[in-house]
C-alpha cells in the first residue's frame, strides 16, 4: 500500500514538473497526462479514493488541452468512479463534466448512460427533483438512439419520482404511455398490467372516482385481459370504498378503512407490495382516514 502511494506522489511530481516546463510544444500536456494517469492509477491501487478522482480530473484537463476530449471525458469517468467510493457528489459533479463533453462530440448513446447513473446518484440522495430531471435526460437521448428498453427504464422512474412528489397526473401518463407501447413487443408485454396497476393507484391517490372508474375501462379495453386479473380486481375494490367514504355515514367510512386495509393485505399476500405502492397506498388511507374525522365533525 504504501509503495503505491509514494509511485503516486512520485509520478504526481513529474506530471507537474512537466507541465510548468517552458516547453511550448502541445505535447508537453500529452506527457504529463502520461504520469497524471500513472499517479492516479497508483492512488486508486492505494485506494486513496479522493486523491485518486482528483489526479483523474487534472488528466481530463490535460487532455482538453490536447483536444484530446474523448480522453478527457474518460478521464472524468474514472474519477467519478473514484469519488463515489467517498462522496456521491464528487462523483455527479465529475459525470456532469464527462456527460458535457461526451455530447460536445456527439456520443450521445454514452451520454444517456451516464445521465442515468447521475441519476441513480441523486436516487441514493433521495433528491427526487434531481433525479427525475437526469432520469428524464437520459430517456431523451436513449430515445434518440433508439435504445427503448433502456429509455423506458428511465421513464418508470420518472413516473415513480413524480408519484412521489405528488405529481400524479405525470406519473399517470407516463405509466399509460408504457403500457401502450409494450402491447405489441413480446418482451414487454407481460409488464403491461403492472404499469397500468401503477397507474391505477397514482388515480387512487388523486381521489377522482369517477377518472379511476374511466381509468379501469381504458385499461380494459387496451389490455383485454386485463379485467380478469388480480390487478383489475385489487383497483375495483379500492376504488369502490374510496367513492363510499366520501359520501356515506361516518359508520360506513369507518368500516371501508377497515375493508380497505384488509384489500391491501390480502393483495399483499400473494402479490408482496413493493415500498412505492405501500407509500401510495398510504397516502390512500390516510386520505381515508381524514374523511371519516372531518364527517365526525360535521355530525
């Protein structure tokens, strides 16, 4: 460990004693990006995370100097790389450089892989306006490079983000749009009710009984199998007590909380609920829940 740090503090020293040589000569930063390389290799095998991203970046300088911007972005790459061993920001601020040059040049298919991993970045952040903002970049020149599968992985966690944020009506159209597009591609096909599930509880969530019972009619008659799945079932049911606490007795609100609960339960039962349906099916009965108090109150 330690022979790599003092062959990464000795190259370091080269690298710089070269570049304030008075060489005019361009290919004064072409050797010195030689030994940044060299001294950021030997930090990372030290693993000497921050001085290695750092080296990594002022060898992406050196390249730039050159024009060599391919390089250079590569070279931020590594760095990022480095940096998320310790910082996440680190990491997204030397992506957000990489990402810049690698579409200056036109890689425009490698771009949209690194704005989806700026957007991981922010996930793990849970900087949800963030990462919906990469994420939705991403989607836009995968698109553009006709990759769709991974164009439509971005979307979903848009859709997801924006259901989160309370953006329901985003996340609907997102979610709807997918399905649509996945009904004729083999592949895709057998995800189409778990899209419109999904958008079926963003309707839930924006308490409109009457655009979720159009909903379910939509989705049958996009997906015509679709009213004879567990899927279909769990939404009808849930939309059907979230119309009755709204407009019965407070007693009759109080038993379809309980009604609704055990829909959930028993959907969960054999379908596990991951932790973004159980969020928004909270939101749901908490909706439930301030129904029945403010009807309580009234009486």
């Amino acid at each position: 460990m330690s022979d790599h740090l003092a062959k990464a503090q000795e190259f370091e020293k080269k690298a710089e004693k070269k570049i304030k040589s008075w060489s005019l000569s361009g290919s004064k930063y072409d050797d010195a990006a030689e030994l940044y390389a060299k001294s950021a290799n030997h930090f990372k095998l030290a693993k000497s995370w921050d001085r290695a991203g750092s080296l990594y970046t002022t060898l992406s300088d050196c390249h730039l100097k050159s024009d060599n911007k391919h390089e250079a972005a590569t070279a931020c790459v590594d760095a990022a790389n480095c940096y998320k061993k310790t910082s996440n920001k680190g990491a997204i601020s030397c992506l957000d450089r990489a990402v810049n040059i690698f579409v200056d040049i036109g890689r425009y298919s490698i771009a949209a892989r690194y704005y989806k991993d700026i957007g991981e970045l922010y996930e793990l952040e849970k900087n949800n306006e963030k990462a919906i903002l990469y994420f939705e970049r991403a989607a836009e020149y995968f698109e553009n490079a006709e990759a769709t599968t991974s164009a439509n992985q971005c979307k979903l966690k848009v859709a997801q983000f924006s259901a989160q944020q309370e953006h329901y009506q985003k996340a609907i159209e997102i979610f709807e749009k997918i399905a649509r597009q996945s009904l004729n591609i083999n592949l895709l096909k057998y995800g189409v009710r778990g899209h419109l599930l999904n958008a079926g509880l963003c309707h839930l969530c924006r308490g409109d009984v009457v655009a979720i019972t159009n909903a379910l009619e939509r989705y049958e008659n996009l997906d015509l199998t679709f009213s004879r799945t567990r899927e279909y079932k769990f939404l009808a049911v849930s939309s059907g007590f979230y119309a009755l606490i709204v407009d019965l007795a407070t007693a009759i609100e109080e038993e379809d909380v309980t009604k609704f609960t055990n829909v959930v339960k028993e959907f969960d039962s054999i379908t596990r609920l991951d932790p973004w349906k159980t969020t928004l099916l909270w939101r749901v009965k908490e909706a439930l829940k301030a129904k029945v108090l403010e009807e309580d109150d009234l009486t």
